[in-house]
C-alpha cells in the first residue's frame, strides 16, 4: 500500500477566486496546493477587457500570503458584444490564457453572457487561428429544458455544431457532469478536453436531496444521478490525457447558501488535492493521479509543466466545519468529514 505519493506539483484548470476581501480569504488555500489556476472571470462587473483582467491579476497577486508561489491564468468573460481584437490583443501580450463561454442566465453572474454563440462567431474564428482555449460552461438555459438534462441538450444543440463549423478550436468542457458528457468528449479530436471537481466524482443527487434540502452539496451544473458520477470516475481515473483537474471551488458565504434561494457553489479548495486522491485510490489507479492533477493539464494549454513536486501522506484529515472569511463562513467540501490523506506540501 502507497503511504506516501510525491507528483509533480498540479494546477487547478478552473477557480473561482472572487475579489476584496472574499479574494483575500481564499486565494492562499488554492495557492497552497496549486501552482497555476485558470481563474474564471464571473465577477461584477465581470472580466471583459485587457484592463480589466490585467487589475484583476494584480489584485490576486496582492492578496497572496507571503511567500506564495503561484501563477494566476487570466480568462476573458465572453458577451454578445466581444471584440475579437480585444481578444487577440490580450492573448499575445500574455494576459488572458483563455476565454469563457457563459451562456447567458447559466449561472452565477452569468447575465452578461453569450445569447446564442452565432453572436461571438467573430472571436471564435480568431481563437481557432491563434490557438486559444475556449472555456465552456456546457449547460443550455432554455426554460423548457429540465436542469439535469442541460448538459447533454447543450451538446446536441450548441457544442457539437459549433465544433463542425471550427474543428479545430481548442475547447476545455468545464465541471464535466454527465455521461453523455464524458462520451462526447471522448469520441471528439484531441483539441476537445475536460476538467472534472471533486465533488462530481463523489456525490450524486442524493447528497443534495435526501434527508432535507442540503445547499452546500448544490453547484451549477448540478450533480446527477448516480451512472453520470461512475462515468466520470471512470473518466478521471482511466489515464486518458483528455481529462483533467479543475476544482470550479466556488465560494459563497454561508448565508447566501443557506438560504431560501441558495447560492450555487462548493468551496472545495482547502482539501481539494486530498479529496481527488481518495478517488484515485478508490478505483484503483492512484498511478494516474499525476497526468490528472499536473501533466494533462498543461499539455493541454501549451504551458510548460511545472518542475516542483508536492507530497501527499497517508493520514487522517479533518475538514473542519466551517473556515473564517470575510467576516463570514465558508463551509468546505467534505465539512466535518475526515480524509485519508493529508498534503504536506
Ligand atoms: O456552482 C457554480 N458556482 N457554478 C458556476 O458555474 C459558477 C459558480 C460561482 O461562481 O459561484
Ligand atoms: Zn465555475
């Protein structure tokens, strides 16, 4: 039995990390584990410009502890209105590493999102050209269309035709959540790749709906039934170079979940690289844990891979119930739970 795993350090292809004084509170338990993280750009108003990203990469760069080492990627937040040479301009002078497609009303701060993709059809060329990555919250937001069936009708009516118009755009299907997901991406070229959460490879629906109402188990795309989470598993831990880590670690105070109109989001970045190992190790195939969490990533991007390694260690973890911030409470992923392994570092 492995009691001790030393990888490559990982990146997280996927946070939310928020601004002010949220920022400040959570930006080191991603730092922590994580050398690079593609930070999403949801913020209000959201992260449309050079300027805008480049003030943002600051204020995340301020708000580290000292004597972090860590790299925030920087991603545009797509509109109707996107100007492709915005876009372009941002991704030579190495500021933005990504764009993100939010199809409007999807999510949190989504309502300045995409309408219908035809809009943006301008800037995608232009990243299929200069090689960018597109970033897709994979959901449709049609009223008609039930919740736990959004991702596989986004791919019957948005991704799939959108990928034959421009075969050759790089596209990361953020928070995969489904088997027809998981399916779809696998049968795709090498320029489609996905991240998955921790929390989709650990809980289905129920954790959300049985026993009571249970906020802190909902995020957007929802978890589903309990097939979707055993393909992802299978997904994740199968060594494919298609698939890889994002937390989407989303926090919210502990009010704004617990609440009549819950906020969606998991705060999962304290325990995140404890919380996928377990997984890896559950089926199996802990020797697929480093592509995952540090190689598939990068490999993905075009980035270098990072040359640091972290260790993890065989030893119980309590997550505690509830972590400080902003004059609030997160609760964390797995809260009050106890994992078998702990990162050192
Ligand atoms: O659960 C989620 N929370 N999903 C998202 O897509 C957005 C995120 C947030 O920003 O809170
Ligand atoms: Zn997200």
């Amino acid at each position: 039995m492995t009691d001790s795993l030393t990888i490559r350090r990982p990146d997280d292809w996927h946070v939310h990390l928020r601004d002010g004084a949220m920022l400040e509170a959570v930006v080191g338990h991603t730092a922590r584990q994580f050398a690079r993280a593609i930070v999403m750009p949801n913020l209000t108003p959201p992260v449309t410009t050079v300027a805008a990203a480049q003030a943002y990469r600051e204020r995340i760069i301020a708000a580290l502890p000292e004597g972090a080492d860590f790299t925030p990627l920087m991603t545009c937040y797509l509109t109707n209105n996107t100007d492709p040479d915005e876009v372009r301009r941002g991704f030579e002078a190495g500021v933005f590493t990504a764009c993100k497609l939010y199809p409007a009303g999807a999510t949190t701060n989504s309502d300045s999102g995409v309408t219908d993709v035809a809009n943006i059809r301008g800037v995608l060329e232009v990243m299929a050209e200069i090689g960018m990555v597109l970033c897709v919250h994979g959901e449709v937001t049609s009223a008609d269309v039930d919740i736990f069936d959004r991702e596989a009708v986004f791919i019957e009516r948005t991704l799939a035709p959108l990928l034959k118009g421009l075969p050759d755009l790089k596209v990361v299907f953020e928070h995969l959540t489904s088997e027809e997901g998981v399916q779809f991406v696998e049968s795709a070229g090498a320029n489609v790749a996905a991240t998955i959460t921790p929390q989709h490879l650990h809980i289905n629906r129920n954790a959300m709906l049985v026993g009571g109402m249970r906020p802190h188990a909902y995020c957007l795309p929802v978890a589903k039934r309990e097939k979707h989470r055993l393909a992802l598993r299978r997904a994740a831990t199968s060594g494919s170079p298609k698939f890889f880590l994002g937390t989407d670690s989303a926090p919210h105070a502990r009010e704004a979940k617990e609440s009549a109109c819950g906020c969606a989001g998991i705060f999962n970045a304290p325990f995140a690289l404890e919380s996928y190992l377990s997984v890896f190790e559950d089926e199996g195939a802990i020797d697929h844990f480093e592509g995952f969490a540090s190689e598939n990533g990068p490999r993905f991007y075009g980035l270098p891979m990072n040359e640091d390694r972290v260790t993890l260690e065989r030893a119980q973890t309590e997550v505690p119930e509830a972590i400080k911030a902003d004059g609030t409470q997160l609760v964390p992923f797995h809260a009050g739970e106890k994992l078998r392994w702990r990162f050192l570092g």
